[in-house]
C-alpha cells in the first residue's frame, strides 16, 4: 500500500520480480486489491501458495519491502 498508486504498483512490481526464481511457491494471483483504498492508501495484493508454511516464513523475513504487509491463512482477500 501507497498515498502514490504508481508507487504502490511499483512495489508489488519489485515483489513479483522477487517471487519468481523462488522454488516451492506458486503465485496464484495478484493485482489491485479488492477494496483498493483504504485511509487514503492504494492497496495491491499477491496470493502465493507452497506446500512448506516454512518456505512462505522464510520469504516473507528476505522480502524486506517497504509498505508491504504479509497475512499467512488469511481469512479473506479484501
């Protein structure tokens, strides 16, 4: 999320660029998120999936983005 929606994008841009040479991940999606702005913020959203919950950990600690928040199970995608 972003006051600056090009700035947001951009981010979820360099969290792609990241994703993609990860083993054991599987992008499932991504994009703007449903409710895509909230208290004045853009928001973007990625739904990952892998078989080892170590594996989603252990890159949520390297993808040390600014501005991005990391829900494991969530509950919904809003």
């Amino acid at each position: 999320s972003h006051k600056n929606k090009y700035k947001a994008k951009e981010t979820l841009d360099k969290l792609q660029l990241t994703l993609e040479n990860v083993n054991d991940v599987e992008v499932i999606g991504f994009g703007e998120a449903p409710i895509n702005k909230i208290a004045n913020k853009f928001r973007f959203q990625v739904l990952l999936r892998s078989t080892s919950p170590k594996t989603l950990l252990e890159l949520a600690q390297r993808c040390k983005i600014a501005n991005v928040e990391i829900d494991i199970d969530p509950v919904s995608f809003s």
